[in-house]
C-alpha cells in the first residue's frame, strides 16, 4: 500500500477541498517541503492525522523515537504543526500502549540479549580491578581484602604469574 497524505485526504466535499487547497497555498516554501515529509513522521509515530488533541502526542513519540529531529522551541510546543492541523496520511492512529509495545518489541530486537541469569553472574567489580591493576604494581595490593573470591583468585594467579 503506497504512502498517501494530504490535507482532508478522504474530504470530497468541493467546498472543503477549496478550503483545504487554500490552506496548502498560504503554506511557505520551505513548509511546503515539509508537508511531503510530515506523512513519514505520522507514519513513525503511528498517528495518521494532525488536530489539535493530537500534535502533543506526535511531538511526544517523536521525540521519544528520534530526539533530534525539529529541535526549535516552536516544534518542541507543537505551534509548527499547529500550520497543518487537517493534514492527513493513511497511517492506522495507535493507542499510546500499543505504540509503546510496538517499540519496544521492536528495540528489543536491536539490542545484545542480556538474560535474567547473565545480568546476576555478571563480573564482580573487583574481578574487573584485578584486571586493572598494572603488573609492577600488584604487591601495592598484598594486603588488600578481597571481597570476592574469584577476584582473589585471580590476582593471586596474576601474582604468581609475575613472580
């Protein structure tokens, strides 16, 4: 199904298209550019229509999924899009939980697995000193208490090693 956008894109009303046609020529230039880019952003958002309830949710999940896109104070308010309150794109509008599932289900995939069981076993910190510490200065830790086991372990055999 291809992309399609427009203001009052379902309206065939011949009055309320005038209305409509009027409202995209008093649109400027360089809003006339982003009038063709706004329907990918309803699209990532999964908002398929500006008013006014909806412009605080679409500068929301915007900046949720992509923070730097339209950084000016203007965009952050919402007063830009105020400029295409009408302008529709066949995009299904989600529920805010069913947009954050989505996401996230999507994010999750994106990302390294980290189990439940690998964040426990996870290295102690003092396995990670041990490491740290360079070879001419392991005596410096001789009388350290080590906490962990497996970390005094490990520099006892880093000792060993550079005896």
């Amino acid at each position: 199904m291809s992309l399609e956008y427009g203001f009052g894109l379902y309206e065939n009303d011949p009055a309320a298209r005038k209305i409509l046609k009027d409202k995209f020529e008093a649109l400027s230039d360089e809003d006339k550019k982003f009038f063709g880019q706004l329907c990918f952003i309803l699209m990532i958002v999964d908002i398929g229509i500006v008013t006014e309830q909806t412009i605080p949710h679409i500068v929301a999940r915007l900046n949720l999924v992509n923070p730097q896109t339209r950084t000016t104070e203007d965009w952050k308010s919402g007063e830009y899009l105020k400029k295409f309150i009408g302008y529709q794109a066949n995009v299904i509008t989600e529920d805010t939980g069913t947009f954050i599932r989505n996401k996230a289900r999507a994010w999750r995939n994106r990302l390294p697995k980290l189990s439940k069981k690998q964040a426990v076993d996870t290295r102690h910190f003092e396995d990670v000193l041990v490491d740290l510490i360079p070879a001419d200065k392991l005596l410096e830790f001789s009388n350290k208490e080590w906490r962990h086991p497996q970390a005094k372990a490990r520099y006892q055999e880093r000792l060993a090693a550079g005896a």
